[in-house]
C-alpha cells in the first residue's frame, strides 16, 4: 500500500503513549503496572448477570440508535431531577469517547479553535485533530486549578469550544464550585460550547462533584458506566445537552456506532441500581496510602479519579519514567498529557500489594540524583 494513501489527519495523530506502555507490559514478567486507568476491580456480579440474562432474551440486534427505553428513561429522570432544565436531552453512546468524538464532529468547523487544559486526558488532542480543530492549550500547573482570566484571555473569534474534565485524569484535580460557576458563566457570556467530561464523577474524595450544568443550561455532559461500575469493555456512555444539538449528534451516531452494544445497555440499566460506595471508599483508602508513601514526592490535584500526577524529582518525566520501567514498575510519562515533561502518572486502581511494591521502588528511585 502505498503512504500517499494515508490521511493527513492520521499523520497528524500520534500513537498512544499510554498504548505504547500496555505493549511493553505484555512482554515483562510480572511487571508492577500502575499505568492502567481503569477499576481493578471486576464488574459487580448483579450487572453481569443481567448482561447474560439480556443475551439469553435475544437483546443481540441494534437497539435504537439513541439507546434502549428503559435506560434512556431512567438516566433523563435521573438528569431531570439534578438540574431541571426543559431543553436537556440523553442518549446512551458507545462508551464516553464515542460520545466526545461525536459531539466535537458536530461542532467544530476545520480551523476552529477548542480550549483544553494542559495537562488533558490523552483522547482530547487527537479527538480534535480528527474534527479539523486546532487545540488551544490552557497552562495549569503547578496546581492545576482553572484560571478563568486565562480563559478569557486565550478566546478568540475562531472559538468554538471549551473542554473541561473534573475529577480530572491525568491529575485527580477536582474543580471547586466557584471554579466551575466561573468556567460555566464565561462560556454562556462568549456563545462558546463547553462540554464536560464527567466520566470520573463517582470519585470525589474530598470536595463536592459539581458540573458546570448546573450553571449553564446548554452545557453537553458527557459520562458513563466505565469507570463507576467497573464496565470499560462494555461500551456504554451517555450525553445529555440541548435537545438540538443531540439530534445532531445522534445523526452521527447512526452513521457511525449506530447503537451501543445492545445487551451492555441492559446491564447498564441494573448498574442504576448497583451501590459503588464501598469502592469509592477503597479508592480513597489507596490514595490516602499513596500520598502518605509518597509524602516526599511533589504531589498536587489528587482530589479524585484514581490517579496522581507527581512531579519528577530528578531529570524529566519520561527520564524518570524509563528509570522506573527498567526497575519493572510501569507508570507514565508526564508528556503523554502534556506540552510539559515534568511529571509523572499514577494510577492506584490496583491491588493493595501492587501498590506497596510501587511505591518502594518509587522510594529507591527518588534518591538516584
């Protein structure tokens, strides 16, 4: 085949640093491996059932394109009741970054301009390549608070969209409730779509969850049952937003996933029902374990998801992080995030033995310098 046939776009987007990682892992023995951003836990029996039990009843074609009735009614019954708004539509996608793509296609024109927050989740970049736009980064470090004055400052007439992630990955940083009011309000005032990726808002440990909805009726929230309910491979998320722009971004679905897999939207369904405390409050066992082990470290954000996103102390992040993987401990380099390579990510969704061998080879390695 030859190269001229491949898209611009393509050579435009980068492997996945984090995939890069995952390969290396299937090839060491018994590796420490704190890179995966995912539950450690398996998906609770009672959802899992009800995914067998809707395979057994025949639930094997398309559904509808916007998702199954049932789990369409009870998640806008659910957004009803928390924000109130008449014009907020849902529909179930398939998984959370079938919805990000989906509502950043609808909007974004080739050269228009998306706001993202440095350090972003991974996808966001490359989702915006792929729709044309052209990221527009916002520094947050060393903190990685939101800085609405610099927001402000970073609009320009090619603005098409803010995109904001709290509980944040890579950095567990949790927006305050004046933070996100600000955000929100700014992007009403400036006709600017802001999309909120909450897919971690289960996770919160030590401040409120607050969405930018409720501040600013047009926001698109974008979330799911992967990380809460331990369900990542199912491929069940959902959006909810102005009822006009989610028929336009239904209008892509079904050009595209048509549906998310049937028989997951049933076992979506039970997991409205499923309790996940008792994992919140292990998660919060770990990073209170993690951040006591690593008190020497610089560790900021950590609020929740489960990740911590640590200053390297020695060398740059990806230096350190070559460092750690030669000493078979699998973590992240800063710049997978990042126009910055100074840090380094953390996820603690593992086994408590996991953790402990982690965090002694992260104290042997502090020292090296």
């Amino acid at each position: 085949m030859s190269e001229q046939w491949i898209s611009d776009r393509l050579h435009n987007i980068d492997a996945s640093g984090i995939r890069k990682v995952f390969d290396l892992a299937a090839n060491m023995t018994d590796p420490i491996n704190l890179s995966i951003g995912q539950p450690h836990f398996d998906t609770p029996e009672p959802i899992k059932e009800a995914y067998k039990q809707a395979i057994d009843r025949g639930y094997n074609a398309y559904s509808q394109t916007q998702g199954i009735k049932p789990l369409l009614e009870r998640i806008q019954k659910d957004v009803d009741q928390a924000y109130g708004h008449k014009d907020r539509d849902v529909f179930v996608s398939s998984g959370t970054s079938g919805a990000l793509m989906i509502a950043l296609c609808t909007l974004v024109n080739p050269g228009d301009e998306i706001i993202v927050f440095d350090p972003w989740f991974v996808m966001y970049k490359h989702l915006t390549t792929l729709a044309g736009g052209k990221v527009v980064e916002i520094d947050t470090y060393p903190d990685f608070r939101i800085d609405v004055d610099k927001v402000r400052a970073a609009i320009t007439d090619r603005t098409k969209v803010i995109l904001f992630n709290s509980p944040s990955n890579p950095t567990g940083f949790v927006a305050s409730a004046e933070e996100v009011q600000a955000l929100a309000e700014l992007a009403a005032e400036k006709d600017i779509a802001l999309i909120s990726d909450e897919i971690y808002h289960s996770f919160c440990y030590d401040k409120p969850f607050v969405s930018p909805a409720q501040f600013n009726d047009q926001t698109i929230v974008i979330d799911g049952f992967s990380k809460s309910h331990s369900m990542t491979g199912h491929r069940v998320g959902y959006c909810h937003g102005p009822q006009h722009l989610i028929q336009q971004m239904l209008k892509l679905q079904q050009f595209t996933f048509v549906c998310s897999p049937h028989p997951a939207q049933w076992a979506a369904l039970k997991a409205c029902d499923v309790d996940m405390s008792a994992e919140v409050k292990q998660y919060k066992q770990k990073r209170d374990f993690m951040l006591e082990e690593l008190k020497d470290y610089e560790i900021l954000g950590s609020d929740g998801a489960f990740y911590l996103f640590v200053k390297a102390p020695w060398g740059t992040g990806t230096e350190f992080v070559t460092e750690a993987i030669a000493r078979n401990l699998l973590i992240i380099p800063g710049n997978v995030f990042s126009s910055q390579d100074t840090h380094f990510r953390i996820s603690y969704a593992a086994e408590q033995e996991k953790l402990e061998r982690g965090v002694a080879v992260l104290k042997e390695l502090r020292t090296l310098h």
